[in-house]
C-alpha cells in the first residue's frame, strides 16, 4: 500500500476503527447467543426459517465490517478534491480506485444486510403469529413489496451511476451521483423506513385477538417498540450524513451504528430467555 502526500491528506479517526470492530464483536456476540437460544429451545430440528436467515445477517454483517475497515486504509474518491488528485502519483491513484471499489461493495453488502434482517422479522412473525392468523395473505404482500423495495435500491446502487467504472474513477474526477452517492443513501434510507414501518405495523391489528401464548404477544410488542428505535437510526444516519461535509468515515460510521442498532432490535425478544431461571 502506497503511503505519502495521500496519508496526509485524507482524514484520521483514531477512534474509528475501534468503534466499528467493537460494534462487531458485539453483534455477532448477539447473533450467536441468538442462535445459541434458539438452538436450547427447540434443538436443530426445530429451527425456523428466521433462524437461518440470521446466519446469512451474520455473513452480511462481516462483509460489511471488512469493507469498512478496507476503506477506511484506502481512501475513496469521496475524500478527495480533482485538485488534490491531480497531485498524487500513480501508485496513491491506484489505492484510491481499490478503496472506492470496496466501498461500492460496502454499498450492496450494506443493504443486503439490512434487507436480511426484514426477511428474519417476516419469518419470525410467520413463526410466531401468522401461520396461524387467516389474513396471512398480508405477510405475504409485505413480502413481496419488501423484495420489490430491494431490487429497487440494488437497482439504483447499480445503475444510477453510469458507466459503473465512474464509481471508482479518479482522473477525471466523475460527478457527485458517482463520488458521493447521495441517491443510494436517499432511496435506501427511504425504502428502508418505510418497509421496515410496514412490517412493524404488520401484527398490530391482530395482537389483542390472536390466540398465542402471552410471552410470544409481549415478544412482538418489544420488537415493534425497538424497532422504533430502528427507523429513528436510519433518519439520522441521513440527517447527519447530508448535513456534514462529504466523508467516507462520516458516512460508514453512522453506517455501522445504524447496522448495530437494527440487529440488537430483531435479536432482542428472542434473547429474553437468557434472562430466565429455567434457561
């Protein structure tokens, strides 16, 4: 890795780095105790379709982390003026294009990620509620109108940015849709809060009537009230990304927090056994 004039100028957190591998170690601590609970609970047979796409949340969510850190020693385009490029030598360009190629594969594995964790929610409410509710049929619109929503924002991450070789292009410097992305972060936020408020809403109209264990009713309601928490994440991941001074650490680390706070929320009800005596 070249090292010079491109250290210099691109901008250091100390603090960055190990904040994100933190926010990982817990995490996947998380998804693991998950897995762990639900494996004394039911056994592997009695695994569920949430229990596995969970796993695959776990494959995102270190792709992700990976990327990040990639980025963070690279340096994008993003933090980079032309003036600034122009200076650099050849091997400090060729750095750059690596590193803004990782953050483009940050930008698909992110909202993988993200849009996993919709599919373990709908598997969990199918598991806990839904199979046995006769309107299932509305679980399964929200299903498709959440893959819909994600091909959508695969959809703008892949073509809004156009020859996709200005993703990562340096000399010369390619326009904002290609540098700093902001449609990506606009359309995915968007879809995100709002499949993520539809899917929330999904059980309200049928809490009170469903005929289910009480533990499972309150396990539903702790997540729609977390999952507040997760659409508030998601607003001010924009709000302070748009309204800052364009950076990659700005826009992966609230990234990161955003990713940690959703995964704490669709994991918390079923940890709730870890706090019982009889675990």
């Amino acid at each position: 890795m070249a090292t010079g004039q491109l250290d210099s100028i691109l901008r250091r957190d100390d603090r960055f780095l190990k904040e994100m591998w933190t926010w990982f170690g817990v995490g996947a601590l998380v998804i693991l105790l998950r897995f762990f609970v639900r494996i004394r609970m039911v056994g592997p047979r009695g695994l569920k379709g949430d229990d596995y796409t969970i796993l695959v949340t776990l494959f995102l969510y270190t792709v992700c982390f990976v990327m990040v850190d990639l980025v963070y020693r690279y340096g994008t385009n993003v933090d980079l003026t032309a003036a600034q490029i122009s200076t650099l030598s050849d091997d400090e360009v060729a750095r750059l294009v690596q590193g803004s190629k990782f953050q483009q594969v940050a930008w698909y594995s992110y909202t993988a990620y993200l849009w996993s964790m919709k599919a373990t929610l709908l598997f969990f409410y199918k598991r806990m509620t839904f199979d046995l509710w006769q309107n299932a049929r509305v679980l399964k619109h929200l299903t498709w109108f959440t893959i819909l929503s994600y091909l959508v924002v695969v959809g703008t991450i892949t073509f809004s940015c156009m020859p996709f070789s200005d993703n990562w292009g340096m000399r010369p410097l390619p326009s904002e849709k290609c540098v700093f992305k902001a449609q990506n972060l606009l359309v995915s936020t968007f879809l995100n809060v709002v499949t993520d408020a539809a899917i929330l809403c999904l059980p309200l109209p049928v809490l009170k009537e469903i005929r289910v264990p009480f533990h499972k009713k309150v396990f539903i309601a702790v997540l729609i009230c977390s999952g507040l928490f997760v659409i508030a994440a998601a607003i001010m991941r924009v709000a302070v990304t748009l309204g800052s001074e364009p950076s990659t650490i700005t826009v992966n680390r609230w990234g990161v927090r955003e990713c940690e706070v959703g995964l704490i929320a669709v994991s918390a009800p079923i940890l709730r056994p870890l706090f019982s005596r009889r675990f």
